[in-house]
C-alpha cells in the first residue's frame, strides 16, 4: 500500500469518474471532444478508425460510447450493429453528419441511444453522456441514494445526513461504482478499470488506498472488505 500514492507519479494520472469510448477519425474533432469531455470528468480512449473502435468497444469496459458513423475501414454503423449482436449494451451516442436525417435514423434503429449532428457543442455531448448513463442504470434522478448516504454524480457532492463532505475525483469515481451496485462483490480489477483510462498508469493497490480514505471519510462500515474478492457496499 503506498500512501503517498496521490503526490507521487499517480498524481499526474488523469483523474475521471466515467469511462467513455470515442471513436472518430476527424482527429481535430476528437481532440477537441476527448479534451472537452475530460474537463467534464470522463476518462476517455479514442480509436481512430471503425475497426480499432469496434475492438476497444468489445474488448474493454465502457460506461459509454461515442461513435462517429462515416468512419475508415468499418463504418459506424456496422460497429454499432456488431457491438448489440455481442450484447454489448453500453449507451452509444452517434455522431452524424448535419443534413443526414436518414443515417440519424438507420443508426436509432439499429441501437444507438441518441445522436448529435454536427457541428455541436462539447458540452451539450456531455450533457447527453450524463443522461444516457443515468437512465441506463435505471436512475431518472440524479441523486444516488444509499441509506443516510447521497451522491450527486453530477455535483461531485456526497453527504451523509446534513453534513457535505468533499471527495477528491478518484474517491467520487469509486464510491459511485461501488453505490450504483449495492451489496454486490466488486472487485480491484474492476474498479481499476473505471478510475484509470487506458493511457494511465494502472495500479490496483491504490485502489486500497483510496477506500481508506473513504472508510475514514464517510465511516468504517459503509464499505466492506471481502477477502480475496474485493468490496462491497453496504
Ligand atoms: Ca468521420
């Protein structure tokens, strides 16, 4: 366990709530959304091309996707239709072009959740993300409720009873998936993966670490430690 993991090389590591997948092969355009929706607090991995996204999508653990339909070596549409024949049931947000009603059409009834037709505003796409993704979980209210516990994902806010307590982002992350899956065994590995993006120096025994500071945060019980497994929220 290194407690000194925050100030030491993690420190520099990207800190998200929410894993998004984009996958664009305008890299302008990517760049511009990948850094938007990082100041929103999303982790995000790009693919450039249809065939690196349609990989990604299968292979890794989204909470979301954006996904460009006119793309090189498999089109958009084709990885949407090939994610949902997996099961992959991630929200997916496809991103069209502006007169093209038809594709906007095609790709809603092949699966897609929502679309945006270009050009947009960044945050108007994360607006969309946070909505999709609550309704996915099957929440219609933004707050997360958990006996005298409440987290407002989209404040970054928790409190217990009257008090507000301030978490930091990666705190905010783990306790979100731990909350959104109560009494359900969760494990490092997976809370790894929705902390820390692909790029990011990925290292599961901060994870203890940061449910220390959790227990101590919001008291000892909230959380549990299953041996060998991983956590449970109680
Ligand atoms: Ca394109």
């Amino acid at each position: 366990m290194r407690a000194e993991a925050e100030h030491g090389p993690i420190a520099r590591t990207r800190e998200a709530a929410i894993r998004i997948l984009l996958v664009e092969d305008d890299l302008e355009l990517a760049r511009r959304l990948k850094q938007g929706l990082e100041q929103s607090g999303f982790a995000v991995d790009h693919a450039e091309t249809g065939q690196d996204g349609l990989f990604l999508g299968a292979t890794e653990d989204y909470d979301a996707a954006v996904l460009d339909l006119g793309l090189p070596e498999v089109p958009g549409l084709t990885v949407l239709k090939k994610w949902r024949a997996a099961g992959r049931d991630l929200p997916i947000l496809i991103l069209t072009g502006r007169a093209a009603w038809t594709e906007r059409v095609e790709g809603l009834n092949a699966g897609a959740d929502d679309y945006m037709a270009k050009p947009f505003q960044v945050a108007e796409v994360a607006a969309r993300l946070n909505a999709l993704i609550r309704r996915a979980s099957g929440r219609s209210s933004p707050l997360l409720r958990r006996g005298d516990i409440e987290l407002n994902p989209a404040e970054g806010v928790v409190r217990v009873g009257e008090t507000t307590i301030e978490l930091t982002a990666k705190e905010l992350a783990i306790l979100l998936y731990l909350m959104s899956r109560p009494g359900r065994i969760v494990s490092q590995d997976q809370l790894c993966d929705h902390v820390y993006d692909l790029d990011s120096q990925r290292q599961s025994n901060t994870i203890e670490v940061y449910i220390g500071r959790l227990r101590r945060k919001l008291g000892r019980d909230v959380i549990r430690t299953v041996r060998g497994l991983g956590y449970r929220f109680e």
